[in-house]
C-alpha cells in the first residue's frame, strides 16, 4: 500500500464528514451526534460523535472505546487503520512522502484529625502526591490508556504507599474536592479490585462526578472506562466504585438532580 500522510487526511476530512460518508445514521444532541452503533447495535446512545474534539466513543462492548475520524472507519469498516486512511484519503491528494514522527514522552489520607492531646498530623499534600506517580510506568501499558489521560486525571503508577504496585486514582467528590486517591490493581492477584484510603467508603462516591456538565450521562461498570471514555471525547462519564445498592441509585439520582442531566445510560 502506498505512503499516506495521515495527518493530512484528518485534516482534510473532519469526523462529520467521515460519518456523512459512512452513511451513519446518528441523531445530534447539543454538540454530539448519537446512535447506535452500526456494528455491535444498541441503543441510540452507545456510539458518540463529538465533532468539536474529531473524536468517537463507542459503548457497545462494555468498553469505552474509540478514537479519531481513522479509528471510526477501521472501527465501522473492520479494518486495518491504514486501510482506512486509504479509504477516506480517496476524496483528497495525500502526500507520496514520508514524514517524520516525532514520540516526545514527558520526562486516601483523610486530612487532620485531632485525637486527644496529639498532635495533628500534616495535611495530605494531594499535588505532590501525584507529581510521584508514574503515568509511564510499563505496568499500566496493557490497560490502553494513554500518558496524557493519566495526567489529566493526575493519576499513575504508585512505588509507595497504600496504593504501592497499583493504578493510584485522583478522587473527587462532586463538586471537585479532594477525596483522597484510590488503587486500582493491575493484576488479578491484587485484591480486592479497588482500595481506597482510612475515612474513605467507596459505596459515597461515583468515580469522575465531577466532570459531569448539563446533559445525557452514561454509567459505567469499571473507573477505567471514565478515563477511555475521556479520552474519545466524552466527559459525562461516571462510575460506581462498589456494588450497586440503593444508596448508590439515590446518590446517582441525586448527581443527575443537581447537574440537571435528562437522561442515564448504563453500559
């Protein structure tokens, strides 16, 4: 297959266009274009368009899955992301040369509690805290989310601490205060799945509540789709930190009240 600039034909075609030319059908709500997807089905919610990042997310496999206006063709077409270049660069000139790609890479305590004539211990340095996590570290390699993501998330690695050896997430509760950071385990011998620091109960707190604007919000089984989801370009994404209980559908109910989202979708 010959060299294809694929910067070029992303800027070319935007994702709008690559869905008209895919002849998607998809419904537009606010600044998103919504529908099932075309192939794994679902409701009209599990593929999500969001024209304004040149990105798609796709919910269908329990997985928040996605990418640019590339991975939509490769995505919907079940086929390789150069062949999908060539496809969609069919309507435009595309560069005979190579370029050079350049893969730069960046170099829960609760706080003071008195207990009798001790004396307070120091607050819970949240920011430092998360200057020492490694979001390169090669053992979150194999749960496909990328360094920035982590970053934006002010999560990583963790070589210390109560979260040692684990995925150390950044949590917040819903109006954007520091929660505490949670760990994630990255092998099935880590258990259990999730921990979280002293005063912190999992079941009080939906996992990216913060990040939830006015809006459709989708509910999600596992944090980490929160961060596969953001990285596709979809933001209301939540998720339980426990099992589900009626606590945990008063608390969802309660964040859909106070953010005013219409509607939930679980996947």
């Amino acid at each position: 297959m010959p060299y294809i600039d694929f910067g070029e034909v992303k800027s070319a075609v935007s994702i709008e266009q690559t869905v008209e030319r895919l002849g998607l059908k998809l419904s537009r709500s606010r600044s998103q274009l919504r529908g099932p997807c075309p192939v794994h089905g679902g409701s009209d919610r599990t593929l999500v368009v969001t024209p304004a990042k040149n990105l798609f997310c796709c919910f269908a496999t329990g997985k928040a899955q996605g990418g640019d206006q590339l991975a939509l063709v490769a995505h919907v077409k079940n086929c390789s992301v150069q062949e999908a270049a060539a496809w969609l660069g069919g309507t435009v000139t595309v560069t005979s040369q190579p370029v050079t790609v350049s893969k730069n890479r960046a170099a829960t305590v609760p706080q003071n509690e008195k207990a009798g004539a001790n004396p307070p211990r120091p607050a819970f340095d949240a920011d430092a805290y998360a200057q020492r996590l490694d979001p390169e570290h090669a053992a979150l390699a194999a749960l496909g989310i990328g360094v920035e993501t982590y970053r934006v998330f002010k999560s990583g690695y963790a070589s210390t601490g109560l979260n040692r050896g684990r995925l150390a997430l950044r949590l917040d509760d819903r109006q954007g205060n520091f929660v505490g950071y949670i760990g994630y385990a990255l092998s099935d011998q880590q258990q259990p799945k999730i921990i979280a620091p002293n005063g912190v109960n999992l079941a009080d707190h939906l996992f990216g509540a913060n990040r939830v604007q006015p809006g459709a919000l989708y509910l999600v089984r596992d944090p980490l789709q929160v961060l596969a989801a953001h990285e596709n370009g979809v933001e209301n994404v939540v998720s339980f930190l426990s099992d589900i209980t009626a606590q945990s559908l008063v608390m969802l109910t309660s964040l859909m009240d106070t953010v005013s989202c219409d509607t939930v979708e679980l996947f």
